[in-house]
C-alpha cells in the first residue's frame, strides 16, 4: 500500500458542519452560554473560579474524547464540545484576569500570539486551514485547539474593550456585531473564505459574551435583569432546539461527494488582495473608534449617566433588621477592606477584593432578595455604583471613596 493510499484510508468524512446560518447561530448561542454558564456556576453557586475550571477542564476532556473518537459530524456531540469548550475558554482567561492580575492587555497579545503560532504549524502541516478539509484526526486536533484559543481571545478582547470603553451591556453588542456584517461584506465581495471564517469566529466570542452580560445584568445596570441562571437555561434550551432540527433534517451535513478537495484553487487572488485592503481599513476604523471611546469620561457610575439620582441610603438598622446580621457583616467587611485599600492607593488589590463581594452578593441574592425586595435592591443598586467605580479604566479615588461611604452608610 503506497503513502497516498495509506492517508485516504484514515480520511473521514468531515467532522463538522457545513457553514451556513444555523453554524453562525448556534455558535453565538454557545459562546453566550460559555459566558453566562461559567458566571452562574462561579458566582451564583459560590463553587469559585479555580474548581470550575479544573471541573470543566476535566468534562472538556471527556466531551473532546468522545467528539475525536467518531468518524462523521454528529449534531450533538459536536455542539457539546463547542459549548464546553466556551466555557473552559472563559474560565481560563478570568482565572487570568481575576486571580492572577494579568493585565487584559498582555492576555489579549499573547492569546492572539498563540493562536498566530497555531495556525501557522496547522497550516504548514496541512497546507489548509480551512474548516471544510477536517477529515483527519491532525486536522481535527489542530482545529479543537484553535476553537479554544479562539475563546480565551475573544473573551480577554471583548473584556479589554469593555474595560477600555466603559460600554455598557447593551451597546457593547454593537461593535462586534458591526464587525461580523463587515466581514460578511468582505466575504460577499470576494475576500479570502478561509480569512473570512476565522475572523467572524474569533468575533463571535465578544459578541456572545455581552449577548449573556446584557440579558444576566440587572436593570440598573442597563440589562435585561434576566440573570446569570435566567440566560443560561434560555440559551441552553435555543441551543438544545437547534440542534434537534439539525440532527432530523441533516442540513449542515457535508456529505463525502459535496467536500472540496484541499488545495485546489478557490476564489479570486486579485480580489482577495483587494479585500484585504477592505479589511485592513475596518480594522483601522475599529481601533479609532476605540481610542475615542476610551478617551471619553466613563468613570460614572450607571445611575449618574443616565441623570437618575444616586441611592440613597436605608433607614438605620433597616438592612440588619431585614438580612441575616452574618451575611450583613461579610458585606461591610469587604467593604472597609476595600475603602483601606482605595485609601492606600493599591487599586489593583482594591478591585481584586471588591470581586468578593460580588461573588458573595451573587451568591446570597436567592435568598436575601425575598427577605426585603425594596433593600435588596437599593443594595443591590449601590454594589453596582461600587463595581462601576473601582473597575473603571481610569478610576477616580473620590467617586470610589464615596460609593465605598454610600454603601458602608446602608449597612450600617
């Protein structure tokens, strides 16, 4: 048996889905979950960020087994791995971002570092890069790997954006959602398919990832209020649906006669050059719309840009008379912490230590918020005003120290 032959024998048929509008979908689907999902099982559930993640690496492993071990594309199994591995992707780069005070800066350089470094041996070992030629288990593991640097590039990105920006849930939406029609455009007009592909896919991460933030945060937030729990099962219940229809009607299935051969000539090579130029020219305009937004003052919090007063503060004893005093003194522990360390001027520990409370909070709101629904909102209301103030990109120390006074004055 000769070397060719040998290779047709340990080709497949394809192992992922054709690119039509149920991928594009379902993948924001699931990068919505990855965000809202690890926030819920994090915070919410208090099971913390290190045991998630070493939980969902170990399901990662087990769902990414399973999905290498078949021979075709398979609906379900594929999706699972895609949805497991948004999650694992976000949780990594928050262990990064919240435990290890990586900047979102350096994070953001090195994932695209290495996903640079993985496309460039996946394609000098297959020649291809493109998502319709994963036929053999190299393939396939080159593509798993870039889906997951993919995940942690895009959540540190959209993250950094955000953190630069000030944006808010909702109009955070529109920057890469404005960036995916761009590049469909490009695509239309005749740019690289396969340049095309893995833009739109690292995008579709920050997308999802303010899709899950803009339906989990609460109202005063500018959000929808739906919460972290709320947008999972939502998105989770889209995902299953889809996936159904996909798996009756086989309409993203690549069939054996349908795959393109690797490395015969595709597309136009004088108007992929030119799209090029089209796209360098969206990327310029981006980044300049991302250094005006970072130069406008944003360190105000969500009640003072939307001209509504601050909260004000509760009737004395009033929260200690309506929550259990345990919790009601873990929250103004954390918050003294906080104001020594604004104090002292060490804001990176400052916004490390404001994390805990809005684990703990997260974590307690099923059963402080039918307690007193109008305290747990006004608290609720100045945690927020805190988290704004401290996690701005150019935090200012008064509207820290009196956000920080605000809400010490309610806890009483």
């Amino acid at each position: 048996m000769t070397t060719s032959q040998l290779g047709e024998t340990k080709r497949m048929l394809s192992k992922v889905p054709e690119v039509t509008v149920w991928f594009w979908a379902i993948k924001i689907l699931c990068t919505t979950v990855g965000e809202s999902f690890a926030d819920w099982i994090n915070t919410t559930l208090g099971v913390g960020l290190n045991l998630t993640a070493a939980l969902f690496t170990v399901v990662l492993a087990a769902v990414l087994g399973w999905q290498v071990r078949l021979n075709r594309y398979v609906p379900v199994v594929y999706w699972l791995t895609v949805v497991v591995l948004s999650v694992t992707g976000t949780l990594y780069t928050d262990i990064l971002t919240d435990n290890l005070d990586v900047p979102l800066a350096l994070s953001t350089s090195v994932f695209a570092a290495v996903l640079a470094v993985v496309f460039g041996v996946w394609f000098a070992r297959e020649r291809t890069l493109s998502i319709h030629s994963i036929v053999t288990a190299g393939r396939e593991m080159f593509y798993w790997l870039a889906v997951l640097v993919t995940f942690a590039l895009g959540t540190a990105a959209g993250d950094w954006t955000l953190d630069a920006t000030g944006w808010g849930p909702g109009t955070s939406v529109l920057l890469p959602a404005g960036l995916i029609a761009a590049i469909a455009i490009g695509w239309r007009l005749g740019a690289n398919a396969v340049l095309s592909f893995w833009l739109a896919y690292i995008l579709t991460r920050p997308l999802g990832a303010n899709l899950g933030d803009w339906f989990a945060s609460p109202r005063v937030d500018h959000g929808l209020g739906v919460g972290t729990a709320g947008t999972s099962v939502i998105f989770l219940a889209a995902i299953l649906a889809t996936v159904v229809f996909l798996t009756r009607t086989r309409a993203d299935v690549i069939d054996a006669d349908q795959r393109p051969r690797t490395g015969a000539p595709t597309g136009n090579p004088a108007r992929e050059r030119i799209m090029l130029g089209y796209y360098a020219i969206v990327a310029i305009l981006a980044g300049t719309l991302l250094v005006w937004a970072a130069g406008q003052p944003h360190a105000a919090s969500a009640n003072e840009e939307d001209g509504s007063p601050a909260p004000a503060t509760a009737a004395p004893g009033q929260v200690s008379a309506h929550f259990p005093l345990v919790e009601v003194a873990k929250f103004r522990t954390i918050t003294q912490d906080t104001q020594a360390l604004v104090q002292a001027g060490k804001q990176a520990e400052a916004k490390a230590r404001i994390k805990d409370l809005e684990t703990v909070w997260d974590r307690d709101e099923a059963s402080l918020k039918p307690l007193d629904g109008s305290v747990w909102k006004l608290l609720d209301g100045q945690i927020d005003e805190v988290l704004h103030a401290i996690r701005a990109s150019h935090p200012d120390p008064a509207t820290e120290t009196r956000s920080l006074a605000t809400l010490l004055a309610t806890l009483g």
